[in-house]
C-alpha cells in the first residue's frame, strides 16, 4: 500500500474518469453541437474563388504560405500595425528594453566591472527577462495618504506620453505613426507634459524625497524646455519645414549637423536634462533623497514608469537622428531582393513553391530603418557614456547653464542659421541644394 | 463624426470648467484647469488650425498650467485665499456669465460671421507666417518689444539686492 495514497483504489480512478468523459460528452451534445449548427446553417459564410469557406477551409488557408503572406502584407499596411509594432510602440520598446541590458553593460565594462553576468549563462543576456518576471509579480504598495487616483495614473500617463511623442519620430520613408504638418510643435507639446506628470505623481505620493524629486524635476524640465525649442529653430529656418519627413528629406546630401554644429550641442546637453540623466540626474539623485519621484513606486507600477523613461530615451535619441543627423539617409547597402523567388518560385526537391506578394518590405524601406537604427543606437549610446564618467552637478550650476550659457548657444546658432539663409548659402534658392 | 467630435470635447471642456471652480481640492482644480485648456486646443484641432493647438497645448498646458500647480503645491491655500462661502456671488456670478454670453451670441449673430463659409480650404500656416513678417510687420515688432519689456520687467521685479549669494557660483 502507497503512503501517499493510503485511500487510494484503482476501480474508483477508473470511474471517476469514466464519470467525466461521460459529462463531457452530454455537454458537448446538449449545447456545443447546437452552437456549432447554428453557426454553419445561420451565419452566412463567405463565398471564396468560388467555394464555400467552411470552418474547415479556412483553417487548412492558415497553414498556406502563399494564402497568408498577402493577409499578412496588407496587416502590415494598416494603422493598428503602424501604432502596435514597426515605427511604433513594439519596435521603441524592443529599442529601449535592448537600451537597459546595454547600458548595465556598457557602464560596467567602462568601471572595470563584470555587471549582470549570471542569468542566461552567456554575459548575463537574460538579466533583463528575469528583471521583468521580477517587476510583474512584485506587489504593488501604495502609501498610506497617497492620492489614490493620480498616484494610479501617473505611471499609464507617463508611458502614454512617452508612446505620442514616440509616434512622431519617422523611420524610414513614409513609416511614421503620425506625419504632422506641425511635428515640430507637436514634439514641443509633448515634451511638455513630462513635468506635469513628473509633478503630479511626486505630489500625490504625499512623501517627502518624492515631493523634493518632483521640485527639482520641474525646474529642470521646465528651464532646460526653452534652450531646447530655440535650439530647433535653425533647423527649421534652413529646412523651411515643420514637417519631420520633409526635415529629414532636405538631408539627402548634407547633414544638419554639419552647419549647426552649436544647436546639435545644445540640443543634445537639453536632452540628457529632459531625461534625468547624469551629470542632470537630480530629480532621481539616489545618494541625496533615496529615488527622487521615483521612491514610492513599486512592482509594475516602477516598471511602466522605467519603460516610459527608456521609451523617452529612444524618442530623443531618433529626434536627434532625425533632426541633425539625417534620419533614415544613409548608402543603399540592403541587399536587393532575389528576383528568381518571385520569378520561378521556390525550389524544394522535387516541389516548387510560387508565394505571391514576397517582398513583404520594400528595399528602401529596409535599408532607411538599418540606417536609422544604426544611428539612433549611436546617439543612445553617446547619452549613456557620461553615466560612467562625469558626477552630478549643482542644482544653482544646473539652473545657471540652462538659462544663461544655453539659451545664449541657442541664439547662436539661430543667429548662424539666419546668415547661412541671408548669405545665400542655404535655404531657398541657395548655394547647395 | 465632426459633430460628436464637437459635442464631446464641449462637454469636456464646460464641465472641466465648471469642475475647475467647484472642486474643493486645488490639485483636482488645476488639473480640471489642465483639462480645460487642452479642450480648446481640440477646438483648434477640429477647425483645421493644429499650428494654433500646438501652440496652445505648448504654452497653456505646458506652461501656464504647470506655473498654477506649482503655486498651488507650494504655498499653502491659506495664504493665497481668504474662503467666502456665499451662494449670493455664486448666482450673481451665473447671471452675468449668462449676460456676457448673449451680448457676445447677439453681437456674432449681427455680424456676417454666420454667413462664413464651411468648406472653406484651411488656411497654411506659412501664409501667416508671410503676412506677418510683410504687411503685419509692424505689428510683429511691437509684439516683440512688449513681450522683451515684459520679461525684463519681470526679472528686474524677482531680483533681490537683500540676498547675497554666499555659493561659488563657478
């Protein structure tokens, strides 16, 4: 006799599993066939090239490349896929995830560290997989004297901010979420929402390293949005566009950066304060006031606040791609498309295949996203580097390089901008086309 | 579509409004306030002027709303308000919003403004641009030399000869 079982009887296991299959098969008769009748004699079905879609045909298209790549060619075009996957949400977020695990690395390898190293056996590629696993099944605590509602939705608003300002950003050719007239302005518009967020959640923890956090994080925000805007306005004094696409098309030959050199300094200091990050890491100083606006948060609620801050990260850092380094332009170096595959199909053995609708993605749009992808990791790992180098400064310093040094740099650069135009060099009209 | 569009950010923005003075807490306030302001710029929006929303989202709820939570958060209510609880203002108040809005409804409807044009093709904000910069210029400079006398207004009215700065400030 078992002593795990002691009651155990084999007749017993044999009849309650008798006893189930028999209630399932009254189930399924009393109620799934009707259902599954109603459907076949009810609902019209489809009519394809001529046959019926039944049930059973369209699971047998499923499974056939050549029924399915063209489903899924078209799913490609649609907005939902724009916003969900490619220029959108999914590939920024893939973008920033990859951005954390680097920049663990890439500053440990800077301070003569081995960083995350265990998990996943090789470097520690799984670091990541196992933070998040970690993150979701944590528990959420709120304070005691929180304000409840803000508190809640601080975290969704700052990653739902993160996520507009990401679909601005253009891509390749034509694979943005929103191509804007005004995308500049609305770049600047959603910039500005960060410090009320920022704000709102520090207040409504009701603690004291927060509220500090959120203080400092206004200051900095806010004083550091007008050098920002200012530095822009050379670009689009020479591009003569809002439009981001037709920024990054008057670069074809030349880049931004080339001519504005000042703007793309300024622009990029403003972009490491926008961000929080070192040397203008003050709102999140962890040896000062614990996390910043960020002590209270706990569990997924710390992890939407940290994905929306990388997801910010890559939107910058594709801005700055975009605005001064000439986006998505770049050598065609994708290879071509083989012709034969469409032409003759494709050979297995004995079976050839004909797959209509093959190049899922055009060439161009192929190589404009390497490209893109190339450069915007660049930038993100130039805004990393002074992590591993350079210690927090002063808030009066701070303040101080924002509205005087800054501001001045940016009206340089526009005043360099209004003589490349007035010279004749650039511009309508100019020089260099 | 336009029209649900229309009905749905003017209930939004009304009641946000009304929501802004009615609500005892001046966080929940401002932030009623924010939702105010934004509503006009879908009001921008849906007359094909997204330069104007732009604009308006950037200065009013990137700003100025930001600048009213600030003073909010930081001074303590007491010291900004003195609580007068009197539901006499209250209606006064209600009639002479109500007075405005038929002398400003009267006003339009005795205008042409009713006779406008509805497909009208937007108006492209390079041509405003233009305008400004050649007929409007005048306007333009004078503009700018308020808005310049304002700022230096201000900084000359925040600094403080009392407070001597006891930081190095290299």
């Amino acid at each position: 006799m078992s002593a795990i079982a002691p009651e155990f009887r084999l007749s017993r296991f044999v009849a309650s599993l008798t006893d189930l299959i028999f209630w399932i098969i009254v189930i399924f008769t009393l109620i799934g066939l009707p259902i599954v009748f109603i459907t076949l004699f009810y609902i019209e079905l489809p009519e394809i090239n001529g046959k019926l879609l039944t049930p059973y045909l369209a699971l047998t298209w499923m499974a056939d490349p050549s029924r399915t790549l063209p489903i899924i060619k078209s799913l490609i075009h649609t907005d939902f896929f724009r916003i969900s996957t490619f220029p959108g949400f999914g590939f920024a977020a893939l973008l920033a995830a990859g951005t954390i695990y680097v920049e663990r690395k890439f500053l440990a390898k800077m301070q003569l560290r081995v960083g995350p190293l265990y998990c996943g056996k090789i470097e520690g590629i799984l670091q990541l997989i196992g933070d998040g696993l970690k993150l979701i099944s944590k528990e959420i605590i709120i304070p005691a004297k929180a304000d409840k509602p803000i508190f809640w939705a601080a975290p969704l608003l700052f990653v739902g901010t993160a996520a507009a300002f990401i679909s601005l950003i253009p891509v390749a050719p034509g694979w943005v979420v929103a191509d804007l007239d005004v995308g500049l302005l609305a770049v600047f518009a959603v910039i500005g929402f960060f410090p009320i967020i920022t704000l709102l959640s520090s207040w409504s923890a009701n603690s004291k390293f927060p509220f500090i956090g959120g203080i400092r994080a206004l200051h900095q925000m806010v004083s550091f949005e007008i050098p920002l805007i200012l530095s822009l306005l050379g670009i689009v004094i020479l591009a003569g566009t809002l439009n981001l696409t037709e920024i990054v098309e008057s670069q074809q030959h030349y880049w931004w950066i080339i001519f504005m050199p000042i703007g793309a300094i300024v622009f990029f200091t403003t972009i490491l304060a926008e961000l929080e990050r070192i040397p203008f890491d003050l709102p999140e100083a962890e040896s000062e006031i614990v996390a910043g606006w960020l002590t209270e948060f706990s569990g997924m609620m710390y992890g939407l606040v940290q994905l929306g801050s990388y997801l910010k990260l890559y939107a910058f850092a594709g801005l700055f791609t975009v605005l001064f380094l000439g986006g998505w332009n770049g050598p065609m170096v994708w290879p071509p498309f083989p012709q034969e595959i469409i032409t003759e199909g494709i050979k297995m053995g004995p079976i050839t295949m004909h797959v209509p609708g093959l190049p899922l993605l055009d060439q161009e749009m192929l190589n404009g996203t390497l490209w893109f992808t190339i450069k915007t990791i660049g930038v993100i790992l130039v805004i990393l580097l002074p992590r591993g180098v350079f210690p927090r400064i002063r808030i009066d310093l701070l303040l101080h390089t924002g509205w005087y040094k800054l501001i001045g740099l940016a009206f340089v650069n526009i005043f360099i901008a209004l003589a490349l135009v007035y010279a004749g060099v650039l511009g309508p009209g100019g020089l260099i086309q | 579509m336009a029209d649900a569009v229309f009905l749905a950010i003017s209930v939004l923005t009304i009641g946000s409004a009304i929501a802004s003075l009615e609500v005892r807490s001046m966080i929940y306030g401002s932030i009623s306030l924010m939702v105010t302001l934004a509503g006009v710029a879908g009001f921008f929006l849906l007359l094909d002027a997204p330069f104007v929303a732009m604009f308006q989202i950037s200065v009013y709820v990137g700003s100025i709303a930001v600048l009213i939570l600030f003073t909010v958060m930081l001074v303590r209510r007491e010291l900004l308000f003195h609580k007068i609880e009197d539901p006499r203002r209250r209606y006064a108040g209600i009639g002479l919003m109500i007075v405005i809005m038929l002398g400003i409804g009267t006003i339009i409807i005795g205008s042409g403004l009713k006779s406008m044009e509805v497909d009208a093709p937007s108006v492209d904000f390079r041509e405003i641009g233009k305008d400004f910069l050649t007929y409007y210029s005048p306007a333009l400079v004078v503009m700018g030399l308020i808005l310049a006398s304002a700022v230096i207004g201000a900084l000359t009215l925040a600094r403080r000869e009392d407070v001597t700065n006891e930081q190095r400030t290299d």
